[in-house]
C-alpha cells in the first residue's frame, strides 16, 4: 500500500458501480502524528484528499479480522512537495541549481529525521514490510533520458552536490569542487563530442569515483542504521533494472518492479526473470491483469518463474484496477506457484 507518494491517478474498477478515476497531487496519505514531528526541521505534507480521514486505521482493523498485515510503501518523490517549501534541503547539481522531481538527499540530515519519524509513525499499525522507493540508482533505467540528451547525461546530473554530500565527501578526503568541475566537463564533451570517448572519460574519472563513492556509502550506511531500527517490519527498496547490476544496501532487499518494456505494453518476461536472479531472497511486483499480461496462463507462468529465481515474495499490481475476473487469475498463480 502507497503510503507516501509523488503526483498519480489511479484508475479503480468499482462491482456493481461506475469506475472511478482517483487522482492527487501526493504527500503523506494518512494523518502523521503532529508531536511525533514536531521538533522536525521537515514536516509532513498531508495529502489534500484525506482531509479528517483515517483510511490506515479502518485498513488495519479489517486485516487483523483475517489475520493478516500490509506492506507500505513510501516513494521518495513524495517528499517533493515538503522540499519545494525549503528548497535549501533539494538536491543539487553539479552547478550548485536544485534539482528539479528528484527525490530528496538521505545524506541531509533534515530528510533522514523526517523519513525516520515517518516510519515510526507506520509503524503502530504493524505492518509486515516496508517498501521504499525512489533511491538514487547507478544503472540507467528504462524511462531515461529524464532531462539530457543520453543516459550519461542524467547520469551525471542526478550525482548530488548539495551541503551535506560535500561535507561527507570532504570527510572522505575527496575534493567536492574538483568533482563538480568534472561533472560540468564530461557533461559538456557528451553533449558537443564523441560521446563514446566522453562517456570513456566519464567513467575513468577517479576523483568522480571516489565523490560518488563516498555518498553513496554513506547513504548505505545510514540505511543500514535505519533498518535496524524497524525490527518489527522487513525493508525491501525497488527497483526496476532488469539488465545491469542492482546496488544492494544490505540490510535492505530488493523489490524488482516488473513492468511492461515493449512497444505494445507487453512484459518481457525474459529479462525480467533474469532480473529476478539477483533479487538475493528479494521480492517481485507484477501486474496481475491486462494488457500487460494477455491470459491468465501467463500470469501462472510469470509467477512461477519469478519464484523459482530467488522472489521470496511476489506482489501483484493494478489488481483493484481490474474486473472480477483478475482474482481468479490472481487465485490460479498463487495456487501454481505455492506447488513449484
């Protein structure tokens, strides 16, 4: 379940009634705990459909009469609404701009304590997992370029140069200047260049190396301090690279997207169980219905595969955007892949 999440619509498919579109411009879809964030520098962004609504208490009440817990997800692009207010915590650029529709740095401090007040809100309604969304991903994914010409590009404009990654860099030994300076240089070879030489260049940067080193294993660090502090839940980050290398941030599993990537809106189921083979005991999100999947032998056979490479936990999407019939399909995959 989103719990926190950026600007979406939803489509709901309502028996008996008209579907409905359901559409929010994001932020905290639950009412935070007003004196657990008090003395936050960030506070929540209620979003502007709950109004004086409880949904996670009526949700948690009718899992616990069947014996049952949820999973919660919080989208880092969710924060973008609190960082827009104080935009001195958004992440930076090579030249020092804000990054626009990024999620917020986990390196300043401001972003970890309210993320970390938001979790201890989540969790006085138990839930089984947490899902967290939105991490800063090495590889380039399948919806890139977001704002370059090429994927070194945005590569390169999504390494963050705001106050607090500089300070870890130079507690590193690592010269932030000097790292945003390359930055600037491979971004304008790339763009008036070989690209193939620049991109060379790129990566054989060792200053830049160690900058992105130094961030992200500080970032890894704290995540690693964070998820020990959830001992009543799983954590589990997603992520959709179904062909390169997925960055662990161990104690945290991963949670493998699976998402239509032809022209026809198809999955290809190919890559993405070979995706799945590096879950480590991670997990899977699938759609459950069309048009991505055409029958339910598909589904069953989806399922299967992805539990056979390692999903210790498979989750279906979309299904309250489809007919009755998706639960039989539902019902079928499960049964098929419990057998294998």
């Amino acid at each position: 379940m989103p719990v926190v999440t950026g600007a979406c619509t939803q489509f709901s498919y309502a028996p008996g009634g008209a579907p409905r579109l359901f559409s929010t411009e994001g932020g905290w879809h639950y009412p935070p705990d007003t004196e657990r964030h008090a003395a936050n520098t960030l506070r929540p962004k209620p979003a502007r459909w709950l109004g004086k609504r409880h949904p996670l208490d009526r949700i948690r009440d009718t899992l616990e009469q069947h014996g049952l817990r949820c999973n919660f997800q919080i989208d880092l692009r969710g924060l973008r609404g609190v960082i827009e207010q104080q935009p001195e915590f958004a992440c930076r650029t090579a030249w020092g701009e804000p990054l626009p529709g990024h999620p917020a740095c986990l390196n300043e401090p401001a972003v970890r304590q309210l993320l970390r007040s938001t979790i201890d809100d989540l969790a006085n309604y138990a839930p089984a997992a947490l899902m967290l969304d939105g991490l800063p991903a090495e590889s380039a994914e399948r919806e890139r370029p977001r704002w370059g010409v090429n994927p070194e590009t945005d590569e390169l404009l999504s390494v963050c140069f705001c106050a607090a990654c500089r300070e870890v860099a130079a507690g590193a030994g690592v010269d932030a200047d000097q790292a945003a300076r390359s930055v600037q240089v491979h971004i304008e070879r790339l763009a008036g260049g070989d690209r193939a030489s620049a991109a060379a260049a790129m990566r054989e940067d060792g200053v830049l190396a160690a900058y992105r080193t130094a961030i992200r294993g500080e970032m890894t660090a704290w995540l690693a301090r964070l998820a020990g502090t959830m001992s009543t839940m799983e954590a589990y980050f997603v992520t959709r690279v179904v062909d390169g290398l997925v960055y662990l941030s161990e104690p945290w599993r991963p949670l493998l997207e699976v998402r239509p990537t032809d022209d026809e809106d198809r999955l290809d189921s190919a890559s993405h169980v070979a995706g799945a083979a590096l879950l480590n005991a991670g997990a899977a999100r699938l759609p459950a219905y069309r048009p991505a999947l055409q029958s339910s032998a598909e589904l069953v056979r989806l399922t299967g595969d992805l539990a056979q490479a390692g999903a210790r936990l498979i989750e279906f999407s979309g299904f309250d955007a489809a007919p009755p019939e998706a639960g039989d399909w539902l019902r079928q995959a499960v049964r098929f892949a419990r057998r294998g």
